[in-house]
C-alpha cells in the first residue's frame, strides 16, 4: 500500500513539473517573440549572461581551435547562436521540447551551419555517430538535463565511447565550495555534483574542473558549470588555463 501511494504521489508530482515545464516555455516564447524573433548578440545573450562562463569558452577555444559544437537543450536558441557567431564552427543542437524549438528554428534560421534537432538528446548524440569522425575536435554543451528524467549519465559514456578530441561544458553544475553558484538537483541522488556523479567522471576516466571566477565577481544568472576532458594531453592543456581550476574525480576512499 505505502509502494502504490508513493508511486502515485511520484507520477503525481512529474506531471505537475512536466506541465510547469510547458507553461514555462509557453511564456518564454511569448515574451522572446514580441521582443524580436531574430537572434542578436549581446553581453547578456548565451550562456546564461555570465561574463566569466564567456571567458572560459573563449579559454577553450583559443587552446583547441574546434571544429564542432554540439549541444544538447536548444531552448530558445541563446546559447545555440553564441556557439555559432564566436566559434565559427558547425554547431548541432537538440531540443526535446516543441514551442522552444520552433522558436529557435525561427529566430537561429539566419545563421548558417546550425542544425536543429527536436529529439531526446541520447538519441541525438547516439545519431550524431555516423555525422562526425571520432577525431574531430568538439566541443559538447550539456543542459538538457531541465526534466523528470535525467540523462547526463547517458550523454556522457556515448560521448566518451566515441570521439576521443573533445571538451565537455555541463552547464548548472554545482562549483565546490562556492554555493553563490546555483544549480540544479531533482531529488535523490540526481543533483548536479560531483557527490552524485564523482563515480560517473571515475568511470570514464574524466577529469573535472571549475570556473575560477569568484560566484561574486560573476555576472548574469551565476549558474555553476564543470568543464570535462579526458585524462591525458587534453587535460594537461586545460590545466594551464588561468580561468578554470581542477578537482579530483575519482571515487572517494
């Protein structure tokens, strides 16, 4: 009896976040659409209008010149058109929502070399395969983790079993040590940190680092990230970014 009340308080209570989750997009588009229906560039526009996130982007791509960008969780298009006019790179991006992705379909079409995809990001990233040889430099952008359902354990063994140059940025992460960076957490053992992903990281031998910038000193939403690469010469080269700080990932004793 008490299995069958939980279970139905727990669908009861995924429901009522999947509902917020369309009104919420719902509003998003509404308000995007009557401020303009074209993506523009500005300080406050793509990752989150964090000035210190856009330095480390910048960080990374002087340090590994990408060929590619691929980013799971469109939403409107923000940070979709950032990856694309700074990188000047190809950048594929899904979105499993419908209203937000019509809006960044609408808003993104004037920019060349952007692939928009309605899917699961899983079966996006699982497509991506046969798209882009394992050598190619990427860049992944990970935040399509906004639902009841939580795939960045998934995301990263397909990215880890099948490129071998790449950089991983997930966004909403929480910054050890440094709580005025926000992040998110849907319950037990599904919070965005290292205490719930530590043995993730371990597993496919990632090693994690973190945005230097005092939360403080940060601008926009103060939204926490990890940056990942995998251990060897691609770390090595991240260690020596001044923006970024690393921190132990593999399982504690």
């Amino acid at each position: 009896m008490l299995e069958t009340w939980t279970s139905r308080i727990r669908r009861r209570l995924n429901r009522q976040r999947d509902l917020e989750i369309r009104l919420n997009a719902a509003e998003v588009a509404i308000a995007c659409l009557c401020e303009g229906d074209t993506y523009a560039a500005g300080e406050s526009v793509g990752l989150n209008g964090q000035r210190g996130r856009k330095e480390i982007f910048a960080d990374l791509a002087a340090a590994f010149a990408f060929e590619i960008a691929v980013e799971t969780g469109t939403w409107i298009g923000d940070t979709t058109g950032y990856l694309a006019t700074t990188l000047n790179v190809p950048v594929h991006s899904c979105e499993l929502h419908k209203i937000p992705h019509l809006v960044a379909k609408r808003r993104l079409s004037g920019i060349p070399r952007i692939r928009l995809e309605r899917n699961d990001s899983r079966t996006f990233l699982d497509g991506l395969r046969a798209v882009i040889p394992s050598a190619t430099r990427c860049l992944f952008y990970l935040d399509a983790h906004w639902h009841t359902d939580l795939p960045l354990a998934q995301e990263l063994k397909i990215i880890s079993e099948t490129w071998r140059n790449y950089v991983i940025v997930i966004d909403d992460f929480r910054v050890p040590g440094d709580d005025g960076y926000a992040y998110d957490a849907y319950g037990r053992g599904k919070s965005l940190s290292l205490e719930d992903f530590r043995s993730v990281f371990a597993r496919h031998d990632l090693v994690s680092f973190f945005p230097r910038l005092p939360s403080a000193q940060e601008t926009g939403y103060k939204r926490g990230c990890v940056v990942l690469a995998p251990a060897g010469a691609i770390a090595d080269r991240i260690r020596e970014l001044s923006t970024l700080v690393a921190k132990e990932t593999g399982p504690r004793s």
